[in-house]
C-alpha cells in the first residue's frame, strides 16, 4: 500500500513538471532514445496455501508458505518522439531470485490417537518476473546535455515462479515407531500472464555527441506493479509482481 501511495505522488508531479515544461515551450531536439541499464527493484509477496486431508482416519493438514522479496533486475528500452516533446516506446526490466520456503503441519500418528505429530521443513524456490513496459514520455531539457523524460503506461507481466507440489501420497513416515514424519514434496514451475501499469522519471546527461548521435549516461526511478492468482500448493493465491525500481545506465539519442 505504501509502493502505490508513493507512486501515485509520483505521477502527480510528474504530470505537474511536465505541464509546466509544456507551457515553457522548451524543445527536445533528438528524433529517439535507447536505454540500456541495470537496477534494484524494491517489493515483496508473501504467499500461504493449506492442504486439509484425512489420513489414519484423522484429519491432517499442510501449510506452504513463502514470503518472496526483489532483487537486482536488467532494463532496456526504446523510443522515438513523436510530437512536440512527447515519446512513445517500449522497456523491459527482468529480474529474479530464490528463497526457502517452509513446509509445516500437523499429521496423526498411525498408531496413536489424537496424538498428531509436527513436521516442518524448508525448500528452496525460484521466482523470475518479465516486464514489458508501453511508455508515453515527456522531455523537459533543462540544458543541451541534461533533460529529464517523465513517463507511464500499462505494464505487462509475465510470472515464472516455483511452488510446493504434493504427490498423491504426501506422507513419508521414519523411524521407530513411526517417530518422524516427512512431506513428500516436489518443486513445480508455474508460468502466470499479469497485466499492471508504470510510471516514473528518467534522467539522461549527454557526455559526447556529433551531428547524428549522442551518448551520456543516466538513472531512472520507476514504480510498476501488477497482482493476480498463481497456484502455490493446491489453491491458486494472490500474488504481487514489481514494486519500486531505481537503477542506471548507458543512454544514446539519435
């Protein structure tokens, strides 16, 4: 809730800079851009899912639970001006990460009642967002080197993330008498298509140029973010994707 409060602020002063901008008259030259760049991204899901069964004629349970936080991602884009100051292009940002994730229960004994034993045990999860990103800009230059483009637009998501799977027996026992108890549990990829939106600043100073191109370096700062429904153990629960992103690069004008 805080990530969209801020990114709502953004585009708020983003619109307002780049209305002032307007009414100044100041033009952008360049006829497109390409970014090439790295970054943080700043965001985090945490995702639960119980599986409620009968086994020794009692009632059993699983719980899988996963808390996924971001990382550094890659981001490339593209654009060219299309009236007065305003851009239309496309970005891309890719990130991924792993982390355990936890399996817990509570599962009857075979040969005791009402005696249920605990189980918890962990495994390792990956997750991997794809981006692409439609972006309507505004240039503002402030000077003939520095400019800033303000942007946003839909955001296209695609989700490749690592869930528990149970087999169709899910219990191991071990020991003696049946003493411990372990979940048979396998990693399943599953694959999920979100739509969200973006909006944030991209700042760009030129350090050489020539009649037909210039070259600089700059930084951007961007929030997107898009939710929806994955599988985890055997429900499909809500899930969150992006967050707040900052990162920087090379820029060329043409």
């Amino acid at each position: 809730m805080r990530q969209f409060v801020v990114g709502v602020m953004m585009c708020a002063v983003f619109v307002g800079v780049a209305a002032d901008a307007s009414a100044q008259g100041a033009p952008w030259a360049d006829r497109g851009y390409v970014n090439i760049g790295f970054g943080v991204e700043s965001g985090s899901s945490s995702i639960s899912d119980t599986h409620n069964f009968v086994i020794y004629e009692e009632s059993a349970t699983l719980t899988s639970s996963t808390n996924w936080t971001s990382g550094s991602l890659i981001d490339g884009g593209f654009g060219v001006r299309v009236w007065r100051n305003m851009t239309v292009g496309i970005a891309y940002h890719q990130e991924e990460n792993d982390t355990d994730g936890e399996i817990t229960g509570s599962i009857p004994s075979p040969i005791f009642f009402n005696r249920p034993r605990q189980l918890s045990q962990e495994v390792v999860l990956e997750r991997k967002e794809r981006a692409l990103h439609l972006v309507v800009g505004w240039v503002i230059p402030f000077s003939e080197k520095l400019d800033v483009m303000v942007f946003g637009g839909p955001s296209f998501f695609r989700l490749q993330q690592d869930g528990a799977a149970l087999d169709v027996d899910p219990i191991r026992e071990g020991g003696s008498p049946f003493t411990t108890v372990v979940a048979d549990v396998d990693v399943a990829t599953r694959n999920k298509s979100l739509t969200g939106y973006n909006v944030g600043a991209d700042v760009t100073y030129i350090a050489w140029s020539n009649d037909d191109l210039r070259i600089g370096a700059g930084g951007f700062v961007r929030f997107t973010q898009a939710e929806g429904d994955i599988l985890q153990l055997v429900n499909e629960q809500s899930t969150k994707v992006g967050g707040m992103q900052f990162g920087f690069g090379a820029r060329i004008r043409f």
